[in-house]
C-alpha cells in the first residue's frame, strides 16, 4: 500500500477540534451501568479547519487535493498546536468565495487506516 500524502495547508487561527470518545454502555438495574472503550482506538478526533487562500492556483490546488483523495484515501496532517502528525479523511468540505480570497472550510476525521 502506497505512503499517503502529506497535506501541508496551514490553517486559520481557532480551529475546532472535537473528540466523542466511542463507549460501550450496558445498563443493569437500580441505575448501574458497566462502559468500556468502544474498541482499540476509541478516542479519535475529528478537527475544522478553515484554510484561506488568496490566489487562483493555490485554490486549484487545494480543491485538487481534496478531490483527488475524495473522502477515501487518507492523508497526513499535523494540526496546529500537536505535535504529532495525524492520518484523516476529509468527507466533506465547502468553498466559499469572495472578492480577495477564498476559505475551505473542513471537516478532517482522525482515522487509523
């Protein structure tokens, strides 16, 4: 399996980053409950960054990259203020444009794979 590519856009300042970690709940009587972790990797982040850009070829670029890996193939990334690169998908994505530049605003799941 091929290395994934490196996405090197840095992102606008006050990035979202969420994490909901997967738990398994089984609920007895009297109001006790056992939880475990939902699996090996039960605490993946999933992170929205808004990158901006401010030319015409920087924004193909971008809409390139992101197409091309199409909410599929994973990709690497170190987000702001970790120090540590992540593997993430990016499913859905939205453009908006303006007069001087254009923001993508991301969703970037954490995946293992």
């Amino acid at each position: 399996m091929p290395e994934p590519e490196v996405f090197n856009w840095i992102p606008r300042e006050g990035m979202e980053t969420t994490r909901k970690p997967s738990v398994i709940t089984v609920k007895f009587g009297d109001g006790y409950e056992q939880r475990r972790a939902g699996g090996l990797n039960a605490d993946l982040k999933t992170f929205k960054p808004v990158f901006r850009v401010t030319d015409e070829y920087s924004r193909a670029a971008l809409d390139s990259f992101l197409s091309r890996h199409a909410g599929i193939r994973a990709f690497l990334w170190c987000p702001p203020k970790h120090n540590r690169t992540v593997r993430v998908v990016c499913r859905e994505w939205s453009i908006s444009d303006n007069a001087m530049y254009t923001d993508f605003n991301c969703t970037f799941e954490e995946v293992t794979h």
